[in-house]
C-alpha cells in the first residue's frame, strides 16, 4: 500500500507516515500480534512458530510486544495488601523476588538480584513512597530480609506469616519425626514406615484408596507417628479464629499435647511459633483476611511457565510472562 513521506517543520527532516494499526515489527499488523500473543499464553513459543509457520524469534518478538501492552493498559494501582515471595531461576541460589496485589489477584512487580533486604529495597523504590504508604498489609514467608525491609519502608503495614511456609515447616517437622523413628526400629516395625514418606505428608483428601489404606496401617502401628500426625492435621485450625484470644488459646493448647509425646522436633517448631507469633496471629483479625492461597499458587503457576519453556534463559521475557499471566487476554 501507499504511503506518505513528509517533511517534519520543527527539524525539517524527511519522515514516513505512522500506521497506527502496524505492530513494531512491520511486516505484522497489531492484530495479528494479539493473535500470536494469545496463543503463546497456552502454547510454547515453538508450537506457535510451527503452527504459524514463522521464525522462533518473530513469535517471541511479536508475544513480546504483546505483553507489553497488556502491561500498559494495566497499569499498577496502588496496593492496599501484597504477598512477597521468591523463585529460584536455576540451581545455585539464584532467586528473584516476585510482589503481587492480593487486592487485585495480579503479580506487579518481579526483580532484585536475590532475596536480601537490598533487593526488596528495589520494589519499595520502585513502588515510591506514595503508594508504599498505601500499603496495609504484607503476607510472607519467615526470611528476615523480607521483614527487615518492610518495617523500614511501611512501617505502618501489618506483617502476616504465609500459612503454606508455617505448615511447611511443621511437615519438616512431621518428616523428622518418621527418621527418628525409623532409626529407632527394627524388623517388621521398620518395615511399616519405610517407603512411607509422602503418603505421611500429603493431605489425607489428595491420597488414592491404597494410599489410605497404607496410612491407616502405618498410623496403627507407630504410636508416636499417629500422635505427630494427629497434631500436624489438627494445626491448620489455628486459621480458622476470628480473634487473636482464641487463636491463642487453641496454640496453647497444643503445645501442651506435645508434653507427654517427647516429639523433639515438635517442640523445636512451637518455639519457632513463639517467635513469629505476631505475624501468624495477624491473620485472625478482620482486616487482614485476605486470600494466603494466592501467593503459593503464583509461585506455582511460575513453575508451570518455566517447565514448559524447559527454563527461560530470557529474564525479560520470563518477568513478562509472570506480571502478565493473571492479565485478562487482549
């Protein structure tokens, strides 16, 4: 088709005519860029190039583009409660800081060079004070650099402990507990826990009829495992108290199970509670009921994105990918 050259009166310059319905690319039109970007949101880059017929690197181009202005035509609203968390891009300790807005259900910001209290400084820094005084409440994990910086860049936002990092620790807890066992017997009581490990951790819901049956057979033959795994299951009613003098009541409780089990590993996790109980008891109060799910199923889904892309060696394209895959499609 035609098109116009004219000569700029400000730097008398020769420039072609904008065609607003050009991507970047133009040998594409913005249509069939949103076209490509919404395959690439449940295909992998080289099942579209293969089905399009087009070069890898047009594709990743062209969802490139596309996330990008989804990102533009999202913009990031001041968040009255985040969920921090962080992945692991390879081995080797080498992790990224993933914010999001529980508020909006929606990642908004992914960065840092690891998971110090230098690089949770970058998000408040790019957040500005502005919003970050917006900001109410803060769900995370235990890391003491994520706590560290928070206070000191919202002092006025309650921190609360992710339930799914609590529980975690107690299924370490639980997964010690069956070592010791095991070392301790022998023979045919061995034989019960061996093999056992994940059918002992998983939730009862999640387990298939022999799994059941399997757990059913190890509970009733080792005491001290049935009384661990009793208390394990029964922890999860913490969450469920709507004031901090119920909560504390029902731990209390608890502990004082844990006097006659001689569960050493137990006891190792209640004095752990202790010390954050602050932020674990935070949750019963009304304003900070917000969904704790969501940070773990983010990190989740980020999983999924990385294991169909056999690991983004892109950082660019995976921090796109992560602060676009809860955006509606364009």
């Amino acid at each position: 088709m035609e098109v116009r050259r004219v000569q700029c009166k400000r730097c008398w310059k020769v420039k072609r005519e904008k065609l607003p319905w050009l991507a970047n690319n133009p040998f594409y039109t913005k249509r069939f860029y949103y076209y490509v970007g919404r395959k690439c949101r449940a295909m992998t880059v080289k099942d579209v190039a293969k089905e399009l017929k087009l070069d890898w690197h047009s594709v990743k181009a062209l969802d490139k583009e596309y996330m990008q202005e989804q990102l533009r035509r999202n913009p990031v609203a001041p968040p009255r409660s985040i969920g921090i968390d962080e992945i692991a891009l390879r081995k080797g300790h080498t992790y990224r800081i993933v914010v999001s807005d529980l508020g909006r259900g929606r990642p908004i910001w992914y960065g840092g060079e690891d998971r110090s209290e230098e690089s949770m400084d970058m998000f408040y820094g790019w957040l500005g004070p502005k919003k970050t005084n917006k900001i109410q409440l803060t769900v995370m994990d235990m890391w003491k650099a994520f706590e560290k910086s928070t206070k000191k860049n919202a002092p006025g936002a309650a921190i609360l402990y992710d339930k799914f990092h609590v529980i975690r620790h107690l299924g370490d807890a639980l997964d010690k507990v069956r070592k010791m066992e095991y070392s301790r017997l022998s023979g045919k009581d061995r034989s019960y826990i061996k093999g056992q490990k994940y059918t002992l951790l998983s939730n009862r819901e999640n387990l298939t009829l022999d799994g059941r049956k399997a757990l059913k057979k190890l509970l009733k033959a080792n005491k001290r495992l049935n009384a661990a795994y009793l208390l394990k299951e029964s922890f999860g009613q913490l969450w469920s108290y709507q004031t901090e003098g119920w909560a504390r009541r029902f731990f209390d409780n608890w502990k004082n199970a844990l006097k006659s089990q001689r569960l050493a590993p137990y006891e190792k996790f209640a004095k752990m509670i202790e010390r954050h109980w602050d932020g674990i008891a935070a949750y019963s109060k009304p304003e900070n009921k917000v969904p704790l799910g969501f940070v773990e199923g983010m990190n989740n889904k980020i999983r999924v994105i990385q294991r169909r892309a056999y690991g983004l060696r892109d950082e660019e394209y995976l921090r796109l990918k992560i602060l676009t895959c809860k955006l509606k499609e364009i």
